[in-house]
C-alpha cells in the first residue's frame, strides 16, 4: 500500500520510549543509606489484613503500601516519626511509629464518603446534605481512562449525560448534553475550570483534574442563572493538601488501529451493480486493480502522553506545579491528521495571616493539529475511499492512461507523491469524490493556538463562619489557521489552476470579577448557610481571514502574503458581550435531616434589547433524610434520603451578536454619482427585533439516595421533567414587510426520564473490588412551534434533499424522508398498488421500494416525507468493574447506548457513477422473490435514498477499556526510594457490538442539526495501549 506517512512519526515514538524509560528506571540507581526501618499491620474493624493501603511519612515524599498480611516497612531517619495510612473506602488516619515496635492500625470504612464535599458553585456542600442532582467524578476514576480529553472520560460514568465527539480524529472537538438536547441550537453544558468559566475543555490535561460535578438539575445549576440552562460542568485542578513534597509521572502510549466491519465494493461487484444501474456507462468486469480505498487510506497509529508534577507545601502554604505532553497521529492521514499539544500549570494556596488567604490557579496550553475535512459528503476523506473507483489504482506504475496523459499534456497538474509517482485518476467517478490519497496530500492547513486561562483570589475571614471572597479571571486564546493550495486536477470538474495562501487569525478574550460573601453556622441541631454575591464579565472576539494568490511557487516557504504577486482580500470584525449578574443561596438544615436551599440569580446581558436584558432565574430544593428518623429502624440501610427540586435556568449560548438589531449592509448596493462613479447605498439586512430573550429551561427532579450494609451497597435515582422555552426559530412575518424575518422566540423542548446508580463493593481480605452500573432513560419531544411555521428545516444530505426538521410533536431534529413497505416484487404487485391508491404519475419498476402513500391523495412525492427516525437515544448505560488481588489490579469499562437511528447520508444521488458499501451489492433484489428487504441495483431513484432505508439503529454497546496493572511491592520500592510504581496495558474501544453497518456508531457532527448523519465519519479507533505510574 502506498502510504503518506512521514519518517518523524517513528522518531517521536523512539524519543517517548527513551523519555519513559529514563524516568521510570533513574529511582532504582538511588538507595537508601543511614535510615532506620519503622513497622507496622493495618488491619479493618473485623481484624481482616488490609493489603494496599498507602503509608506516607508527614512532611516527605517518603511512603510505602502495605503487603498481602497487611503489614509494612518504611525506611526514614530519626527514633519516631508520623505517618498517615489511607485507602479508598476507607477514612485517613495518623499515628505515629517509633523504631524497633510493630505497630498494628485499624482503619474504619466510610460510608460512601458522605461525609465527603462537593463543590456546588461558589462553595461546597457535605454530600449528605445536597438537595439537588448533582454528581462527582473524583482524579482518580479520572486517571483510569487513558484519554487526553477530559471530556471523553465523563461518557459512560455518569447518567443523563452523553458525550459524543464531532470526528474520532485526534483533537476533534467534543459535544455533551445533560438530560438530552433541550435545544434547536448548541446544547453544551457551561464549562467551570477553578471557578473561571470557559467555552471549551479540550486543553486540560487530565492529570491535573482533582474532581468534576456536573450539576444536572435546575437547583443545582441556578446559581449560574442565565447561563446553566443546558446543565454546569465544573473542574477543579489539583492542589497538595497533605502537607508533603511528591513528585508524579506519568506515561501512556498505545497504538491505534482501525475500527468497524464497512467495505466498498470491490471492483467486480462495482462494476456488475453499475452495469446493472444502468446510468450510461459500461464498465468491464475483469479489471487489472481493485482498491480498497478504505483500506489504503487507513494504518496504524502511534498516540503517547506524558505528564509531570511537582507538589507540597505546609499548613500555610501549598503548591502544584505540572506540565504536559501529548502527540496522537491519526488511524486516517498519519501526520496530516496529527493532535500534538504543551500544557503547563501552576495552582497555589497561602494562609498570609489568619484572616487572609490567597491563591491562584493558572494553566497554559499550545497545541497544533493538522486535520482532514471530516465527516463531510461532499470533500470528507472517508467519503471519498467510500465512494472512488476501485478500478484505479493507488499510483499509477509505467505509462499513464489516455485521460491521465492528456490531462497532464493540456498543462494540469496531477498529484504526486513522495517517490515522484502520479496517483490514479478515474474516468468514471467525477466532481468532490477523488482519490483520497491524492486529496489527503493537497492538504497543507495546521491550526495553532495558544491559551492562558487563570484565576487569583484572596479570602478574608471575618470569623471562622464569615467570609469574603473576591476573585480575578481571564480566559485568552489567539489562534491561527494557516493554509495554502497547490495546485492540482482530478477531473475536469474539480481542479485548482492557481496557488493561493490563507490566514485565519481568532483572538478570544474573557475577563470575570467576582465577589461573594459566604456564611456558615451551626448552632445545636440547626445548621444555615448563605452567599450573596456579584458578577461581572465581558468578552470579545476578534477575527480577520485573509486570502491573497497567486503564490510565487508552490511550497510552505513561499505561503505567506508577503511573497504572493498580486494583493489580497481582508476581511474580519470584532464581538464584545458582556454579563452583569447578582446571586444569593440560603440552605438551612435541622438536625441534619429536614433539608432545604433556596437559590436567585438576576443577570443582565448586552445581547439583548434593554427592555429584554435583565432576567430573575430561581429555584428550591428540599430533603429528608428519614434514616435519622426515630421510627426508622434498619440495621441494613445506613442512609436513606429523599429529595425534591425546582429551578429555572437560561441559555446565552444561541444569542447571535447584536441579532435583535436591524444590522446594515451594503452588499450589491449602488447608484449613480454626479459625474461617474457610484455612491454605496446601505439597507436593513433584516428586520429588528427588540423582544428577542434567552432561552430559559424550567426543571423540576425528584430523588432518592440509599446506603446499605456499611456502606458496601449504593443506590440514587432520579426522575426529571426539564421544559426549555423561547428556543430561537425563524420569524414569519408577510412578504409586504419587503426584508428577511429575524429570529423570534417560539419554541418549547420537553425532555425527560429517569437515571439510576448502583454500587457495590468488597473491600476484606485478598480479593477486593467494585461494581457500579448506572442507566439513564430519554423521551425528547418538541412541545411548541411557531404557528405560523409547519417546520423548521436542518441539515441538507447530498443536493436534494433536506434530511432533518424541527416539528412539534417529533423530537429536535429527527429524520424526515419517505416511509417504506418492503419491495415490488413484479409488476402485478406495483398495478395493484397504483389502484388501490388511486396513484397517477408513478410508476416504479420490480425491485424499487414500496413508498408509503402518507397523506393519502394521488401523488407519490415530497409531500409524502414523513418521519423516519430518531437520533437521541432512549436509553444510556454505564458499568464499570474494578478489583485487586495482592498487587495486581484490573478494571472493565462497558458503555453502552439504545433506541437512537443513523441517517447513513455518503451516499449521493447525483453522482451516479460513485462506489456504494459491499452491502448494498450483497443484499440487492435480484429477481422476484430474492429479497423484501433492499432494493434493485440504483444509484439515483430519491425514493431508495431519501428513505427509512438509509435509516438504521444505531444502537451499541462498547467494551470502552480493559486494564491490567500491577504495583511493585513495597518492600522492593522501599529499597529504590519511591513511593510507588504501576505499570499496566489497556485495551481501549478495542470491543463495540452494533447493527450499524457503517464504520462507528457513535456519530456526532459540529451542527446541532445533524447528530446522527452519517456523512463519512471519521471513526474513533481502537488502542493497545501501556503506561506506568511512578511516584516519588
């Protein structure tokens, strides 16, 4: 095969090889000398041995982990010292050991870490208090799922919430929804990153990150107010709390490869189903070449990514310093789909005086990525290896053929590769679908992008119950997007005859001030809390294209403006919005058991008409913890608690800049001037409309918490109703206003479902492990359109037809197209199907598809479109199985989605000639009586493509991850002075059963309005994957 890799892919892999092994091993040359040996046996509460429990000296870096008997050693100078033993599951204790005693420690099992805080938005609550649907993923779950994005290690782990990225190609962005899509715009969350909102996640590294809530209801998330409509992300990066020096690195490395069982046809079986298509052309069944375009353009891939840090401190002062590396080539394009990106980070916290704490939180990232149009029927790569000749090869070998050579004496210029070699040209297939190797090496874009994103806060304590907390943040990103096109010919229909160069330059700045009180007081059995607080934050964007041609020569030297021969075009414009807001929450508690928080937030937004820019977002929430009840008296259950919330919440994100104004333009305007020339004549772009306001979203969710047998069983589940109103549709205002409608407000979404977690775990003796599973239902419905509107139209498959629409009554964005009823077998079948409907105008042939007549008159066309499909899911799962033995470790992650459809939408009507998936051959009608399920060989009749046959269930259950490890024992790292040492291998998405036929059925898209199209989606590949964990 003839690939379009380049040599410094091997070297990057040699380099992080020699990079990881010189870490791992320079610990093993540095022995101890001159200490003493201190001993000890941690046991539980029934006296069992605890193997695994962590032992670190206070103050050091020096720690051990205790053996299969539950003892240990830990090697350190002087008689006595303090150590703390710590242990999932169980509560952190200290003690101290003196030289030449064994010490034996017990430690309690907490129960499911109720007593543990989680952040809630400008504080934290004891999880045994929170009133709302709120849940937690902690670093360490974090740091199980080898991802270099934090948000592909939330899918799965948490219920109501699915993760789904645009293209499985390296650095592809990643779309997540909370409670379904509420939406006929962006449905994501709103990200917070150390208390710093932020528009994207992709830059984290996920090494940093201490935990993650996501705050899925109304209560949770009202706090945000205008804002948190669509559900609240927030991050918090790590920070040393333990008042010791560590030193952390980690590596990861795997190889990729590619996924899914798709095939196009081969040659033979092209050339019989074109034949047989009958579109004009003959194309012989003995060819010379049949290329597997799929296969050519797809290889194996090297993905790696390091991470080191440095933490301590004291009881005044702590510090966390890390900086990352990341480099993922991709399973299609090599280095021309490439992801490579720096991050350093520095997080500090300082007790100045005792009513004065400062801190910060600060990260930078660079990171460059090289990317293939993806996803795309019209230029996709994969649409292209779907769709090409298979009778032409990869490079051509010799002579070339007529229509090559006379191509090449006419003055074009064919694609060459490295070795100087022409690659194949058809004669049959034309227009967007080309030889996808010659395609992938014409493209020379690389977008580069440099991102601070920080906070400084100080913290007064008036008393220990009192405070005042005033915080700083920007978020600033300048990216550029720098290309240039050779030139070159595929067909007469797609050609480039001049060079030309472009730069795209983004600049993105956010600046947030934030000031908040914070009031907490218990007093005998009540318990009251309080924040009030202000907001205030603005931010632009500023961007400039410009595009100038013809270059000097072809070649990255020469792509720059500066050495083009003729002047350019510019264009650009600047974006400012800003957001005022004031928030208070009140919780009060008694007894630990009636519980009940009342939040209110008023924000005020220059995105909409004065009239319309302040809105008021409140909510409640109450629980009843009857496990404290007197009456209440289980020696299995530990906890039980009962809630209930109410909210509402608003969206910003689909408010277009300035879009309730009558913007100006002055395209294609102008009239004659006195003695020549013209005036520039101006008009409304579209009509005004000052009554435009956000989205809001009005939830209401009900819950239960349990704990049974110690702790060892868990159990939460939630039924919600969340209604979004005011979604932004095109106006419909009557042709006499002479100009285009502007958006309006009218349209409700109503999602809702139920979502459950249960866990289970065994943490005595040898064996411990544990289980937790969680499962989430989805009903998606548009309840309200504008009157005036039938439907809004969406995403556009091929160029005739307009596959998705927003109706009331139908979920966001399903598929529309003609409903069918298996196939004509003869033409008896189609004459009596014809009068029965009393149909005129139509007349299919034997093997055509049955089309449903929907609205019941004498005509089968568009008017009989119809619903055909649904891309959201009804229901989402997630399991993860984690255990040790001694000191190896093993964890299975199985994720799994159902009742959601996939639009395969590659396949074009309009280029009659282009290659079409082996299955259409395999199971295409050939006679009377061969098959009722797919139709006779065509690649132009609307009624097979734009049908519920192009619809198929994308259902699936992936095995996401299953990892191996195994932690040196800690009487041989004891003696190399490390804490700890892991190595494990993972195999990762290496495992997805699905009826789909297409490459992945995991299909997201940049547009709101095409989740589920397949358009040739890059898929996300599988990995064999290595890594150790190293500790000092």
């Amino acid at each position: 095969m003839n690939k379009i890799y380049k040599p410094e892919s091997l070297a990057k892999i040699k380099r992080a090889l020699y990079v990881a092994a010189f870490i791992t091993f320079l610990p093993a040359l540095i022995f101890a000398q001159g200490k003493n040996e201190f001993r000890g046996v941690v046991v539980d509460q029934n006296s069992q041995s605890l193997p695994g429990v962590n032992i670190i000296q206070q103050g050091t870096n020096s720690g051990t982990v205790t053996g299969l008997d539950g003892s240990f050693v830990l090697s350190a100078e002087g008689s006595e010292i303090t150590v703390s033993a710590s242990m999932v599951g169980y509560s952190t204790i200290e003690f101290s050991l003196k030289v030449g005693e064994t010490k034996t420690v017990v430690l309690e099992e907490d129960v499911v870490s109720l007593s543990e805080f989680v952040i809630v938005g400008y504080g934290t609550q004891r999880r045994s208090d929170i009133t709302g649907a709120i849940s937690k993923l902690d670093g360490g779950t974090i740091d199980q799922i080898p991802t270099g994005q934090v948000a592909t290690a939330i899918q799965g782990q948490v219920p109501g919430v699915n993760v789904t990225p645009t293209s499985g190609s390296p650095g592809a962005a990643i779309n997540i929804t909370v409670r379904g899509t509420g939406t006929n715009g962006s449905s994501q969350p709103l990200y917070i990153v150390d208390g710093m909102r932020t528009g994207d996640i992709s830059y984290l590294e996920p090494g940093d990150i201490e935990s993650i809530e996501l705050l899925k209801d109304a209560a949770s998330a009202a706090i945000y107010g205008a804002e948190a409509a669509n559900g609240v992300l927030l991050i918090t990066t790590k920070l040393d709390s333990k008042g010791k020096s560590a030193i952390n690195y980690s590596f990861q490395g795997g190889v990729q490869s590619a996924v899914g069982t798709l095939q196009p046809m081969n040659s033979a079986s092209y050339a019989e189903y074109i034949n047989a298509a009958d579109v004009g052309v003959t194309i012989p069944t003995d060819n010379a070449y049949s290329t597997n375009w799929l296969d050519e353009i797809t290889d194996n891939a090297f993905s790696q990514r390091h991470n080191l840090s440095f933490s301590g401190g004291n009881n005044k002062s702590q510090y966390y310093i890390s900086g990352s590396y990341a480099d993922q080539n991709g399973i299609i394009g090599g280095d021309k789909s490439n992801y490579e990106r720096v991050t350093m980070r520095f997080n500090s916290k300082h007790k100045l005086k005792k009513w004065l704490e400062v801190g910060n939180n600060f990260a930078f990232t660079h990171f460059e990525r090289s990317a293939l149009t993806e996803n795309d029927e019209f230029n996709g790569s994969v649409t292209s290896a779907l769709g090409f000749d298979p009778t032409v090869p990869v490079v051509y070998e010799g002579e070339l053929p007529e229509h090559a050579q006379t191509a090449l004496n006419d003055g074009f210029s064919l694609v060459q590769n490295a070795n100087g070699q022409y690659y194949g040209v058809s004669n049959l297939v034309f227009g967007e679908v080309v030889n996808p190797l010659a395609s992938i090496a014409t493209l020379k874009g690389t977008t580069k992008q440099d991102k601070v994103l920080g906070s400084v806060y100080g913290k007064i304590y008036f008393t220990e119950d009192l405070t005042l907390t005033t915080r700083g943040g920007i978020d600033i990103a300048n990216q550029l997007y720098h290309t240039w096109n050779p030139t070159y010919w595929f067909s007469s229909e797609r050609m480039n005859t001049a060079t030309n160069t472009r730069d795209n330059i983004d600049m993105w700045n956010t600046a947030l001030w934030e000031n908040f009180i914070n009031y907490d007081k218990t007093f005998g059995k009540h318990s009251v809390s309080g924040l009030l607080g202000m907001s205030a934050q603005q931010s632009s964007h500023k961007y400039i294209t410009s595009l100038s041609g013809p270059m000097f020569a072809e070649g990255d030297e020469f792509a720059q403006h500066g050495v083009t021969e003729i002047d350019g075009t510019v264009s650009g414009n600047l974006e400012t919005k800003r957001l005022l807001s004031g928030f208070a929450r009140a919780s009060y508690a008694f007894d630990n058991k009636y519980l009940i928080d009342l939040v209110v937030r008023r924000d005020g937004s220059s995105l909409l008409a004065a009239d319309q820019r302040w809105g008021t977002f409140p909510s409640v929430s109450a629980g009843w913890v009857i496990s404290k009840e007197d009456f209440f008296n289980s020696d299995a259950i530990d906890f039980l608690k009962f809630r209930a919330s109410w909210g509402r919440n608003g969206s910003l994100s689909n408010l277009g800049f300035d879009q309730f104004r009558a913007l100006i333009t002055t395209s294609g305007l102008q009239y004659p001037r006195p003695g020549g020339g013209f005036y520039t004549g101006a008009e409304p772009e579209l009509l005004a409309n000052p009554e435009l306001t956000w989205e809001t979203s009005e939830q209401t969710d009900i819950g239960i918490d349990l704990r049974m047998f110690e702790g060892r069983l868990s159990f939460a589940a939630d039924y919600f109703v969340k209604v979004t109103r005011d979604l932004l549709t095109p106006g419909s205002p009557p042709l006499s206003v002479g100009n285009y409608a502007p958006f309006v407000n009218a349209g409700d979404v109503t999602n809702k479902g139920f979502e459950f977690e249960l866990g289970f775990r065994k943490m005595e003796g040898e064996f411990n492990y544990n289980l937790n599973f969680n499962l989430a239902t989805l009903n998606n419905e548009v309840t309200f359109l504008n009157p005036l509107l039938e439907r809004v139209s969406g995403e556009s498959v091929g160029t005739g037809w307009t596959a998705t629409y927003f109706e009331e009554g139908l979920p966001v964005w399903y598929f529309r197209g003609y409903e069918t009823d298996g196939i004509f077998q003869n033409q008896a079948e189609i004459d009596a199907y014809i009068a029965d409907n009393g149909l005129s105008g139509y007349a299919p042939a034997p093997g055509d598809p049955i089309i449903v007549n929907t609205n019941d008159d004498n005509l089968i066309n568009e008017d009989d479109m119809t619903y055909i499909g649904d891309p959201h899911p009804d229901v989402m799962l997630g399991a993860n199985f984690n255990a040790t033995y001694k000191g190896f470790d093993m964890n299975v992650f199985v994720q799994g989605s159902f009742g959601n459809d996939i639009l395969m939408g590659f396949n074009r009507t309009d280029r009659a000639t282009a290659n079409r998936p082996q299955f259409f051959y395999d199971n295409m009608w050939t006679g009377e009586g061969s098959t009722n399920e797919w139709f006779a060989p065509t690649t132009t009749d609307p009624f097979a493509y734009y049908s519920d046959m192009m619809v198929f269930d994308g259902s699936y259950v992936k095995i996401r991850q299953i990892q191996l490890g195994y932690t040196i024992p800690s009487n041989f790292s004891n003696q190399i002075s490390i804490n700890n040492l892991r190595v494990y291998a993972s195999l990762e998405n290496y495992f997805t059963f699905t009826n789909y036929p297409g490459l992945d059925p995991v299909i997201g898209n940049n547009n709101a309005n095409s989740v589920g199209i397949d358009l040739g989606y890059y898929p996300t590949p599988k990995m064999i994957l290595f890594g150790i964990s190293l500790g000092l």
